[in-house]
C-alpha cells in the first residue's frame, strides 16, 4: 500500500523506455484458504490447468508473442513457488523465471510451524468452523493467530488433497498432539523444488533466466 502498483511501475518504465513495451497478466488464483500454489487439487481446484488456459486465452485475444522464448513467469511466496514448479514441468512453454521469495525447503519452511499451527487452533478452537469462514476468525483473533492456523491447512489442501478425507485434504501433523504423520508429510516433500532438482535438472538448465 502507498506505492506504486505493478501496473504503474510498468506504465512508468515504459514510458521512459528503460523496458520495452510487454504483456503482462496477473492472476488472481487465491483461494478461501490462502495461496493455491498454482497445482492441480481436488482440495481446491486444478489451479495448474488453470494457469495454462489462461495463458492461451490470452494469447489468443491479445498481441503476444505465442512462443516459449518470449513467455516468462514472476512471482512472490506462492506465487514464486507456482512460477518456478510451472517451469519445471512444462520447459516447452517457458523460458524464463523469477521466482521472488518461493516455498522452497519444507522442513525449514512448513515443518518448523506445525507448533504455531498446533497452538493458534488451540486458540481459535474448531479448525472446521475456520475453513468455512476464515475472515471471520481474523476478527476475532488478530491476522497472526489466523496466519499460523489456516497456513497448515493451506498447503495440506495443495500438497496432501485427499477427496475422501473429511476436510477434503490430508494434515501431515496432529492438531492437537503436534505429532507429525510422516506418509503425508512425504507426499508434501514430493512438491518440495529441492527435492524436484534431480529430477527436472534438465528442464532448469533449458531456461533463458532463472
């Protein structure tokens, strides 16, 4: 708040032609839970799927130059996480990536947390209740309280969706014992990029910009 927005940092470097003109698309793919991570889930939705209709609709209304060399991806937190997986995978559409501050090395930056997920739902009480209105506990309980308990569930329904659970999705860690479920956790180090390395090595090294 009180800076430029992205829209007008472009327009103004346009303007002074330190860039050239270019095409850029901002999606919104948050969900009720926070960051979707721009995966497929039956959690949440096929947000991988949906990245790449987005990307064709656009090239196909829009002057865009439709090739990989002149596609990149940018982003931030999960959309930093989402802009570095949708590379990996799919080399063919892009050649260049930023990825600003991703998810990346789980067991620094998920696991140290199930604690502070462990102790805000003590606090706010029924982890269901928040998954159908969580604005409403951020009143209630502040936006750090909020954070820690909806976070966990955030990624679970991205990494661990399971359509047979109650919640729809897996937790790798007890909500009220903290003790941590080790299958689902390593469901959740398959999408982990430092783990995806050996396997998408290749694809990584194919890239114009990383």
């Amino acid at each position: 708040p009180w800076q430029e927005t992205i829209q007008q940092q472009l327009d103004r470097l346009i303007a002074a032609r330190r860039i050239p003109p270019i095409v850029i698309v901002l999606p919104d793919f948050f969900t009720r839970y926070g960051g979707s991570q721009y995966l497929n889930s039956s959690a949440v939705g096929d947000y991988a799927d949906h990245l790449l209709e987005l990307m064709a609709f656009v090239d196909q209304r829009l002057r865009t130059r439709a090739d990989r060399e002149s596609r990149a991806l940018c982003g931030k937190s999960s959309g930093g996480y989402g802009s570095l997986v949708t590379a990996m995978r799919r080399p063919d559409l892009f050649s260049m990536v930023a990825d600003h501050s991703g998810d990346k090395g789980f067991e620094l930056c998920y696991r140290y947390d199930f604690p502070r997920f462990a102790q805000a739902l003590a606090r706010i009480g029924d982890l269901e209740a928040l998954l159908q209105d969580p604005a409403a506990a951020r009143y209630r309980f502040g936006i750090d309280t909020l954070f820690y308990a909806l976070n966990t569930p955030a990624m679970a329904a991205c990494y661990s969706p399971n359509p047979q659970a109650r919640l729809g999705f897996d937790l790798p860690v007890d909500p009220y014992t903290c003790e941590v479920d080790e299958a689902v956790w390593q469901r959740w180090l398959r999408h982990d990029p430092l783990q995806m390395i050996d396997e998408y090595q290749a694809a990584l090294r194919s890239l114009r910009l990383l």
